[in-house]
C-alpha cells in the first residue's frame, strides 16, 4: 500500500506535479528566508511560483511597499542562489 500510494505521488501526471510543486515551493520559501532581511521576512512569506513569477504575501501595506523597493536585490540574490 505504501509503495502504490509513493508511486501515486511521484507519478508525472496529477498528483506528481503537486508534489513537485509543493517541494519547489518548501525550497524557495526556505530561500527567502535566507535572502530577506529578518524583519520582513517575519512579516511575510513566499506564497507561490507560476510562470518564472515568485508571489509574496506581506502582512502589511508597508512590508509589501519595502519589499517592492527590495525586488531588484531579492531578485539578484534568488538568481545567485537558486
């Protein structure tokens, strides 16, 4: 039963993409932790990835106008990384 449900979850087509997907995501999410300066990555966090667009929830209109502000050095330092 375990290996037919393993199987299942690594399989290319259907839950095998959302398996894939959730581990890019758990990568990345840890990436940003990294990258971010502490103070806004407590206050937000990597919500998805779809289309080479990394997509971040800020807690606050604040946090999200200073990670704006941040894109081009979070960018810069995701390409060095990742």
């Amino acid at each position: 039963m375990a290996d037919s449900l393993q199987n299942l979850l690594e399989a290319a087509e259907g839950t095998g993409k959302v398996l894939a997907h959730a581990k890019l995501l758990g990568k990345l999410a840890a990436l940003y932790q990294q990258i971010a300066p502490p103070h806004l990555g407590q206050a937000s966090a990597l919500a998805n990835y779809k289309s080479g667009m990394i997509l971040i929830h800020a807690s606050s209109g604040a946090v999200a106008t200073k990670l704006r502000q941040l894109a081009p050095t979070l960018i810069d330092e995701f390409l060095k990384r990742g």
